[in-house]
C-alpha cells in the first residue's frame, strides 16, 4: 500500500468514525418518538405569558419555565422536561393578534394534564394518538366556565402526541426523515467497507 493509499485510507476511516458518532445521536433521538413507555415532555410557555399570567393561571397550570425559546427551541436553549404519567404530550399555538392581524404565536408545552385545568374536553376522542396529530380548537373548550361563556370564536392550535419528548412540534423531522437517516448510514457503511477491502487488496 502505497502513501496515496495510506492518506485516503486514513481519510476513509477519519469520515467513518465522525459518521458513526453522528448517527447513534440522531437514532436516539428518535428512538423514543413514538414509544408510549417513554415519560418526559418539554414544558415551557412564552414569555408573554409570564406577564400576563395572574389571568392566565386560571386556565393553565404552570410551566418549569418561561422562555421565548419555548417556541424555535435552539440547541442550546434551556428548555426544560417533566415526566408525564401517560406520555400524552401537548403543544398549543396561540396567535398573537394586533389590530386584527396575526404578528406571531405564542406556545406551550407539558404534559396534556399538566396544561390545562378544564382543558379536558379538548381531549380527543375516537383513535389512538400514534404519532403528532393537530388540530384547531376553539378557546371555550379550554378555559373555565366563568370565562367560556363569554369568549370569542378565536381558535389555537393543539398539538398531541405520544412518546418521549415528542412535543417538539412544529420542529419535529418527521418519521420518513428518520428512515432516510438510517439507510443512508446502511448505504456509507456499505461503500466504506468495499473501498477499504479494495485498498487492503491493492
């Protein structure tokens, strides 16, 4: 084997190594996404609730944090996880309105009986939950009935799912993304181990 052959060699294992230390973290990540046994959901709201919240406490439970990366979660955000019981896990979408126009959203996360407190019939009925599945609810379904009689026909978004931190929606790589992943580390793997029989030949 000559020096051409020892750095692309070298090169090869170097590209293989960094490929296998990247996949088991993403294969992890999905490893609990759809798992009922899996306990932890994200629970955070954006800040604008944290200002208005001796209203808003009379609807929803608090979260472990207040934080405008509640919505985009970055890597390095600090956003925070409690164990759910049932892995019924939720993501609300609430539009923030001004002079009639839609400027943003605002979000929650929790565990679905850590978030609402008469939000149970927004609780959906018929099939089971398998994976994210959303859907416009009307506010009345989840406020109390003090409040109920006299809200409006606005809607927010609520997001259901079940598994371990699968509350990361509208972030979450869906499972196609997952499958990609996985066959494309079968197809490297492949290539990797046919180039190096061919140089351990030469």
């Amino acid at each position: 084997m000559n020096a051409y052959h020892r750095r692309c060699l070298a090169a090869l294992i170097i590209l293989y190594v960094h490929l296998v230390s990247v996949f088991p973290r993403v294969a992890t990540q999905y490893a609990g996404y759809r798992s009922p046994t899996s306990k932890l959901c994200y629970s955070c709201m954006s800040k604008d609730f944290e200002r208005h919240w001796p209203y808003i406490d009379q609807i929803y439970y608090p979260p472990l944090n207040f934080t405008d990366d509640c919505y985009d979660m970055p890597p390095k955000a600090n956003v925070r996880a409690h164990s759910c019981s049932h892995a019924m896990c939720v993501t609300v979408i609430e539009p923030r309105m001004l002079a009639g126009q839609h400027i943003g959203n605002n979000i929650i996360r929790g565990c679905f009986s850590a978030v609402f407190k008469y939000g149970q019939s927004a609780y959906p009925q018929g099939a089971p939950i398998l994976d994210t599945s959303c859907s416009d609810v009307s506010t009345h379904r989840i406020l109390p009935p003090h409040m109920a009689s006299r809200s409006s026909n606005r809607t927010v978004k609520l997001c259901l799912c079940v598994g371990h931190l699968c509350n990361d929606y509208p972030l979450a790589p869906s499972q196609d993304t997952a499958s990609r992943a996985s066959a494309t580390l079968s197809v490297l793997s492949f290539i990797f181990v046919h180039v190096l029989l061919k140089f351990l030949m030469t």
